[in-house]
C-alpha cells in the first residue's frame, strides 16, 4: 500500500520530463496529470488507454483504487458539462477511484512515451521529436529492417484492421510514429520526402491517406488508435514497478479502432 501523495510525485517525476512545456496550450482539451481524486491510500494500480464507465467498472471490480490512462476526460469547451462527463465523474467520486490521465506526455515522452516505444519494438533507434500540428506529438527513428519485418513485429501488436500501404522502399532506414490520430495532412507530405523518411506509423487512416503516400512513394502502417496507444503505457506500468511496491494490472478494454 502506499499514500496517494506518493503515486503523483513518482508520475510527475517519470512523466513531466520538461518542465517548460506549457501543456494547457499544447493540449486544452485532455489534461496531463490527476484530475479526480480519490481514496487517499492506494493497494492497487490500474491501467487502461481510454476513460470510460466500463473502464471505471473494470478498475472497481478488479479492485484499483487508482486509474492511470492515455485518454482521460476530455473536458467540455463550454461552462455546459453535459451528462457524459457528469455520469463519468460521478462514478469515480462515489467510489473514491482516482483518475489519472496522460494524453500529450504519453504521446510525446522520450523515453517511454508511445511513439519512442513503437520505434524501439520495431528494432529502431528513437532520434528526434516528429512535429505534428505545430506540436511534437511524435517520434523519429532510425532503422535497419525490411517492412516485411516490421509488419512481422507490429501485426501481434496491432488492429486486426491494421492498414498497410506499402507504397515505399522494401528497405527502412527512417521511420516517424505519431500513435493515434496521428494521420498527417497534405502539407506534411514534403517534411517527410525531404527528411527521407521510408516509413509512417500512425493509428488511424483517412480517406486522403492512401494517394498522398502512393504519389510521395512512403510506406504507411495505421495500427490502431487504441492499440498504437497501449504501448506507452505498459512501458509507464514497467517503470512504476521498479519505484512502488504497490499491485498493478493492466484492464484491456480492447477497441478494434
């Protein structure tokens, strides 16, 4: 068991790897850090990508008095808290769980965040921040595989609907993972054909995805959005454990997405 007080310190000293980032701009919607408080003494931690009410459920019958997750409730953008979110937060005060969530700094972490951890399973060396939206909300590798062994790599991790486009090089030298939403916009075509990029890994696809990869000759993997988002995390579970001596579990909520 150990005092809430100590689970937040540890996260912030994990999580909140540059203290100058101005996280309410980057991200204004989906906070980074505690956002419900709950039972001031915790037995044991769980782990999920998305908050929801089946997750909170999840968290109380497998007996989690705290909840560390990627996606954490996302805020209104009014002053009008509609009864999703009050359903939501209702639910996690009446049972003392609390809830933390980690959107940007899970995303954009350099040593554990989802991206550097998708670049290091497919045998890659995380090198820089990918900008996305204005943002560096992604990673950049260095590699040296095939995209068949990539594919080999990533299909166990991924979707069953994983999206494939090899539109590129059978050879991967540079890869880019924005996990996620991550899809990029025409206008960040010309950043990856001018950086040599051979490879994008995202969550998701869009309709406009498949031509601008085609035309551009970059190979591109949509893996899942909540499957490209659990890496991240398990590596957050791992280095929590080195620090706490406190029960965790990962609660698979698995969505095909």
């Amino acid at each position: 068991m150990i005092p809430l007080d100590k689970l937040i310190t540890t996260l912030n000293d994990i999580l909140l790897y540059d203290r100058t980032l101005n996280l309410v701009k980057i991200d204004p919607y989906m906070p980074d850090g505690l956002q419900v408080k709950g039972n001031n003494e915790i037995k044991k931690i769980g782990f999920g990508v998305s908050a929801s009410l089946d997750l909170f459920k999840m968290a109380l019958e497998n007996k989690c008095q705290a909840l560390i997750v990627h996606h954490g409730l996302s805020l209104p953008p009014s002053n009008r808290y509609d009864a999703l979110f009050q359903n939501r937060l209702s639910y996690l005060i009446e049972n003392k769980i609390s809830l933390f969530g980690y959107h940007f700094l899970m995303d954009s972490h350099p040593q554990i965040g989802h991206n550097v951890e998708i670049i290091k399973t497919i045998g890659g060396k995380p090198s820089k921040p990918y900008f996305h939206q204005g943002e560096p909300w992604g990673y950049e590798g260095e590699i040296n595989k095939t995209l068949d062994e990539i594919i080999e790599i990533l299909k166990p991790l991924s979707s069953p609907t994983m999206k494939i486009y090899p539109f590129g090089t059978s050879h991967i030298r540079k890869a880019v993972a924005v996990s996620g939403k991550g899809t990029p916009y025409p206008g960040d075509m010309q950043y990856l054909v001018d950086n040599d990029i051979d490879l994008y890994i995202t969550g998701e696809t869009s309709e406009w995805v498949r031509d601008m990869f085609k035309e551009s000759q970059i190979n591109f993997i949509a893996a899942g959005h909540y499957y490209s988002e659990r890496f991240g995390l398990i590596a957050l579970k791992k280095e929590l454990q080195n620090k706490l001596s406190v029960e965790m579990e990962f609660l698979e909520l698995v969505n095909e997405v």
